[in-house]
C-alpha cells in the first residue's frame, strides 16, 4: 500500500484502541486488586480465628461427643446379685439370677462407710481396664428418703459437701454416667415438703453443689437428676429441679426403681424437656430406669403404701441400652438393683438393700415368660 495509506489505516486502528484503553482502564486497576486480595486471603499461612456459632447445638443422644455412651456398659461385679449367683447351687435359680448379676446396674454411693471410696476408685479402674462406661447412684443426701424405708445418708450438709468433693476427684476425666440422689425431691414433695421449708432449700442448695462440682471438675461425666416417677405434675417438677441445678446437669432421669411402663415415663419426659425449654434452660436429655418396669405399674402384692415395693406381679424391664425410641431419652438404664429388697414393706420382708431371692425369682420369671428379655446362658464354672 501507498505510505499515506498504511498510516491512515494505523491511525484508525490506534487512537480508538487508545480511548478503549483509556475508558476501561479503571476498571481494569480494580480487578487486578481483587485478583491480589484473593490469593492472598487462599494463600496466606495464617489461620484466621472463626467465630463460634451463637447457636451452638447440644450434643444429641448417641453422639460421640458423648464419650460415655460411645463404649458399651460396665459390668461392676462387687454386687449382691453376682454374689449369690456365684453361690447358688441349684441349676435353675443360678440361671435365673445370672440374668440380674450379668445386666450391668448402677453401682450405689452414699459416702458414709470408709469403704465407699475404694469401692470407687476400683469401680473406676476396672471400666477403664475393659474400656468400658461405669454407671453410679449418688446416694447419701441428708435426711436421705424422707425418713422412709432406706432412710439414712449424711449427717450434715458439710460432710455430704466433702464427699462429692471426693467423689469428684476420683472420677477425674473418666466418661461416666451419674445418677443423682433419686427420691431427693418427689418423694419428699409428696411427703409434704414446702418449697420454703428449711430442709428444702438446704437439699436444694447441696444438689445445685454437686452439679457445680462436676461441671467444674468432669468434663466426661453425665449427670441426670432425679425426679421421680411421673407422679409430679410438670410445673412441680420443674421448680424442683431448677432449685436442684439441673442447669448444671445433662438432664434428668425418672422411674429409678418403679414399674411405670417405658412409653409413660417417655412421654412425660418429652413433655418435661418442652417445659424446661420454655423456662430458658436449653434442651435437657434423660435416663429411665428399666430395670423392673416390664409390666407397667402391676397391681401391689403386699401391704406397702407404694405400690412398688418388693412388688411380686412385677417384671424385669429391657436390658441397659441407647437404643430409645424418643428424640431426648438417652439410654434405658438398669438403676435400681432387681433383687434387691425396697425394705421391710409394712410386711415383714428383709430390710433395704438385703438379697430377696423370692423378688429375684420372680421378676426374672415374668420377664422371660413375657419376652422381655433375651435368656442368657450360664457360662461353664460360673
């Protein structure tokens, strides 16, 4: 091409270019900032601290968060029922009370004996050794039962306060579940007790310590309160164990040796956890004592005022597991020990806490009749 040509055709194609560079230029400086700030933020080695969500959710049941319930349960063999299976002789019997002696049960504390402590500490060794979870019952409140039949416990607030301390320190880290003082305020409450009265408050203010004590010093520990059966109504309730610092707790648990049916006690408690909810508490979880509830609430044998003590139309309940069937119950558990006498009963029988091979006999009985429970083999040289 001619020159004049070729520079005419140059300045066509350069002057627009240059006001297309120059209006684009701007923007052109912003993405390239943008493109900096990125690779700086993906390729900075410096972890930036997240805030922890507000609205942090509660460990559900079954959790592994929950170490206590990631390992199958404890069997603690220094017990009435593993004693006298031992001892039997009669083939029958022994196969009868292996199915108590072989379930694992809470292991009771009151704190009073000086043995209670090594009991413990072997208690504890021993689910560690096996890698499994213990289970206890605190069990030596003041004025413990109101004075009925397994009255007893501490003396004063004062020497209770001392052996939670213990009991704490001996625990330490291990994951563990903790029943806590069954009977302390239902039964007292049906008793008469005052929400103002003297013995009242001091209860409470001994159950809110031991639920401090543990949250400050057992991580791994779950502690349910006690609040009976059902037989409260749900306001009642709910003031008792918010004086008890159920705040301080997992949750609760209900049925400790009664015979209400599993599906009752489950309904109430799903109804509690709501009412605890509504009074700014959180979600709570709960326990429930299967361990002779396999016929809901059989009609009384003898001449007791409770319908279920040493009560020979009951039956064992469903074996110690976390497979529950309502979203807040965390497991089933055996708690009271089946076998055990509930005390004299207004009928002559052995006092509180004695082996009733009768009431042994009789529960498991009813229990394998009915399906309830798998009938496990006596092992050779048992």
């Amino acid at each position: 091409l001619p020159i004049y040509r070729r520079i005419n055709i140059k300045h066509q194609l350069y002057y627009p270019m240059k006001k297309l560079i120059f209006l684009t230029y701007p923007y052109l400086i912003i993405a390239i900032c943008f493109a900096i700030i990125s690779c700086n933020k993906h390729n900075n080695t410096e972890e930036i601290p997240q805030k922890e969500n507000s609205k942090k959710e509660e460990p559900k049941k079954g959790d592994s968060s929950l170490l206590a319930y990631s390992k199958p349960f404890y069997l603690f063999t220094e017990t009435k029922a593993y004693e006298m299976t031992k001892q039997e002789k009669d083939p029958y019997l022994k196969k009868l009370y292996y199915q108590i002696a072989a379930t694992p049960t809470a292991e009771w504390f009151e704190g009073v004996e000086a043995f209670d402590d090594s009991t413990l500490k072997r208690l504890i060794e021993g689910a560690k050794a096996q890698q499994k979870t213990p289970i206890i019952t605190l069990y030596g409140i003041p004025y413990r039962d109101c004075g009925s039949y397994s009255t007893g416990g501490h003396k004063t607030a004062a020497s209770y306060k001392a052996w939670i301390d213990r009991t704490s320190a001996i625990i330490g880290k291990t994951p563990i579940i903790v029943i806590v003082e069954p009977d302390a305020h239902n039964f007292c409450l049906k008793k008469g007790w005052k929400y103002n009265d003297a013995k009242y408050k001091e209860r409470a203010e001994l159950l809110s310590y031991v639920g401090k004590t543990f949250a400050d010093n057992n991580p791994n520990a779950l502690l349910y309160l006690h609040i009976g059966g059902t037989e409260l109504k749900q306001e009642e309730a709910a003031q008792a164990v918010i004086d008890g610092g159920i705040r301080y707790m997992r949750g609760f648990v209900t049925n400790v040796a009664d015979h209400r049916g599993t599906p009752r006690a489950e309904k109430w408690s799903e109804e509690f956890v709501q009412t605890l909810q509504k009074k700014n508490l959180g979600t709570k979880y709960y326990v429930i004592d299967t361990s002779r509830n396999g016929i809901d609430s059989p009609k009384q044998t003898n001449k007791a005022y409770y319908y279920s003590c040493n009560n020979f139309n009951a039956a064992l309940g469903v074996r110690p597991t976390t497979k529950t069937s309502a979203p807040h119950a965390d497991a089933y558990l055996w708690i009271k020990h089946p076998g055990l006498s509930d005390g004299t009963c207004a009928n002559g029988d052995p006092k509180a806490g004695s082996w009733y091979p009768a009431v042994a006999k009789s529960l498991v009985q009813k229990a394998i009749e009915k399906g309830i429970i798998e009938e496990w083999k006596v092992p050779n040289n048992f």
